[in-house]
C-alpha cells in the first residue's frame, strides 16, 4: 500500500524577490548543501522558502534507500526497504520499471520503515521514490531503481516434507538445490532444522546439490520439527546468491517400522512397538532380488504405472519386460524404482510362497484399487510418507542411501562426516 502523510510546505516565492533569492544563492556558496542529507547516494530536493538560503532551510530528515541506486542483484525477499533518519516517511511508492504496475509495502508505526508486502520478483527492475519530513515539515525526496536477481545468478533449494505434513518416524529433511552448491558451509550454516523432541539433527551432502537432515535414530513419534531456511543472499557459488526466507514445520505422528522378509516372504507391521499385522507378500525372483535395509516411503498412488524399461529391465528387441498401467496401491521406495504395491495379476498362493516380482514388494490386491479388505489395500491405508519399510534377508545389496530418502542405511560417524559444518 502506499502511505501518505501531510503534504509537503510549498512556500510560494515572491516574484519581486526570486532575483535576488537566486543572486544570494548562487553568491554565498549554499549549492553545497544541496548535495548533503542523503544516503547511499540517492537523489533529493528540498524546496528552499523564498528569502532563505537553501542550506539554512534544508530538512533534517535523511532518506535511505536499499539497496542502492542502480544495484542489480537485490535478493527478492528481505534486501529492498526505504529508512529514514530525523524524520517520518510521508510517502512512498514502489513500481516496476517495465510496466509501472505497484508493488504493495507497509509502513512501521513509527514512520521511519518501509517494506514490500510480499516477496519480489526475480530478473525484474524497480523503481522506488520515497518523501518524508523533519519535524518542522519541511520535506525531503529521494529516488532509486534496483534490480532484482536473475534466475541465472541465484539458487533455491526444492524441498520435503511439505510444510503442515504429518509424516513417519523415518521422514528425512531433503532439499535439492536447481544449482550446484561450492560454499557448503555457508549455505548449510543458513538452513537450521530443530525438534521439539531435542534430537540433535545434523546435515549430510550427497552431492553438490542435495543435503539432507536427520537425527541419529528415527524422530521420536509425535515430536515438531521446524525447518528455517535463511538463504536470502547467501552465495551459494560464485555469482549465485540464495532467493529463500522460509519456514517450514511439519509433525512425526505414530511410529510404524514394517520389515520384509524375503526367506518367510512375510511382512510384519509394528506400530508403537506391537506388531499389529503380518502380511504375506512376493519379492524380487532370482535375479531379480529386492535390495536390503531400510527404506522409506517417499510416495503414494492409489494407482500408477510402472514400465520396466524406465528402470532398465527390457527385452531383446527393446521393449519393456513388463509395462502394467493401472498398479494399485502403490508407494515408492526408491529413486530406482523400487515400490510396495499391489499385485492383482499373480495368483493368490504366489505371496507368501514365492518371490516373482523385478525388485519389489507385493501385496495381494485387485485390479481397480477399490477393495479395501485386501492387503494391499490395508497396507496403503495405514501407510504414511516417512514409514520406514526394511527389507532383510534378500540376496541383492544394501540399498544407496542416496537412492531415495534412504540414509538410514548411512552409519551416524559417516553421516556426520558429510557435514559442511560439523
């Protein structure tokens, strides 16, 4: 919004006298003060009363425009505001360069403050003027245009869980930045994720642009945790400074630990630490084995399509080993693909007596996903992102714990090691 305050004194001058106002200005030297009482640099007028010097008649008040005149690189969120000092902000409006459109921003109460309302955006010119006035109303101006970041020269991070979720006890922070990240520890120093359960919860680089969090167990159930992400202006790389002022919380609910046994081909639901359903289940044949360890659920679908060509499994002639186009119940595990889902094209003694699946988990189910009396069906519904599923006693390795949001399967020592910030 724009604020508007008393007008500015425009004191009329005497025509009679306007030659010698001017012969007297230009005689004893006040030019010099016209150039005095703003900051940073940004431009101002204050109109001299007829009969008096300009340097005796100049406002106290001093407007501070930031960031200054012609910067081109201001973050969007924070970076932009109109200060001034011995004085009260009158008026300020704040309007795109290209189209003229305004910008809505608020005055603090005491008159000195103004900010936009909402964040910039980016790759985008502004142009800000600003008036105020001392205590003896007499008024001052100033003007500037910035330009905000680009999206070649600044980063954000993409990240989950999302803000006013509940999820599992195995639920990781993940963020994945749409830039490479060489001053780790800057960024990381920025980013704090806490919990109300006081777990110390420490940042892991997989990579130059993914960092994930976690506690050195699973998060205790019901527990908050806060994620603040204080990037704005931080340098991520050379040249690339963060966009991001964000904070996100979410909620552990109950705690569910379900673990596969690919020998008993059985799957065992434990929940607050009673096991609370046993479910007979088919995994990955020979060659085909499901991994090891513990794995979280990262997505769910009530029904998706899963083609083995987009994970590697493919025929002579090129085409898919398997292309199903309605799997039901269906949660991702891996990055690589491996899901727990239903299974309505296997005859129903296959689970719990033998593994025929291309590396996941199955569950009996129907073709529609409208039964909910089928385990599969049960499973889905009593599933949230964040549960972690283990799977032990398969012939295939231990899960990357990169390869989802799987870095349970880190030791804490080797977890710690990858901290920019210890």
């Amino acid at each position: 919004m724009t604020t508007d305050g008393i007008r500015r004194t425009r004191p009329a001058a005497a025509a009679a006298l306007l030659a010698g106002v001017l012969v007297l200005t230009a005689c004893s030297g006040s030019g010099e003060a016209d150039s005095k009482g703003i900051d940073a640099g940004d431009r101002a007028t204050s109109p001299a009363p007829a009969g008096r010097s300009a340097a005796t008649d100049r406002s106290d008040a001093r407007i501070t425009i930031t960031p200054k005149d012609g910067t081109n690189d201001a973050g969007i969120n924070n970076d932009v505001k109109v200060t001034v000092a011995d004085g009260k902000l009158t008026k300020v409006v704040m309007t795109t360069a290209g189209t003229g459109t305004e910008v809505p921003g608020s005055l603090s109460a005491d008159g000195t403050t103004w900010k936009p309302d909402s964040r910039l955006q980016r790759a985008t010119r502004y142009r800000i003027t600003a008036e105020a006035e001392d205590s003896r109303g007499r008024s001052v101006m100033a003007d500037a245009t910035v330009g905000t970041v680009s999206p070649g020269s600044s980063f954000i991070g993409y990240f989950t869980p999302e803000d006013g979720s509940t999820v599992g006890v195995g639920m990781p922070v993940s963020i994945n930045f749409d830039k490479a990240i060489t001053n780790k520890a800057d960024v990381q120093s920025r980013i704090t994720v806490t919990s109300s359960s006081g777990q110390n919860v420490v940042g892991h680089w997989f990579s130059a642009t993914r960092l994930d969090f976690r506690p050195q167990t699973y998060w205790k159930p019901d527990s908050a945790v806060t994620v603040n992400l204080d990037l704005d202006g931080v340098e991520g790389a050379p040249g690339i400074k963060g966009v991001q002022d964000k904070t996100v919380r979410f909620t552990i609910g109950r705690s569910q630990v379900s673990t596969v046994d690919a020998v008993t081909k059985q799957m065992t639901v434990v929940r607050d630490g009673k096991t609370i359903k046993t479910i007979p289940i088919t995994t990955g044949s020979p060659g085909n084995e499901t991994y090891n360890g513990q794995m979280v659920i990262s997505e769910k679908f009530k029904e998706t399509r899963l083609n083995g060509a987009t994970v590697g499994f493919k025929n002579k002639d090129g085409t898919p080993e398997y292309d199903i186009k309605d799997v039901p119940h269906a949660m991702r595990l891996s990055t690589s693909g491996t899901y727990i889902h239903g299974n309505y094209w296997a005859a129903d003694s296959v689970f719990g007596n033998v593994n025929t699946s291309h590396g996941c988990v199955g569950l009996k189910d129907v073709k529609g996903a409208n039964d909910s009396q089928q385990p599969a069906a049960w499973f889905f519904d009593n599933s949230l992102i964040g549960d972690v599923v283990i799977v032990k006693n398969s012939k295939d390795k231990t899960i990357a714990p990169d390869n989802g949001l799987n870095g349970w399967n880190m030791r804490w020592k080797e977890w710690v090691a990858g901290s920019a910030t210890g």
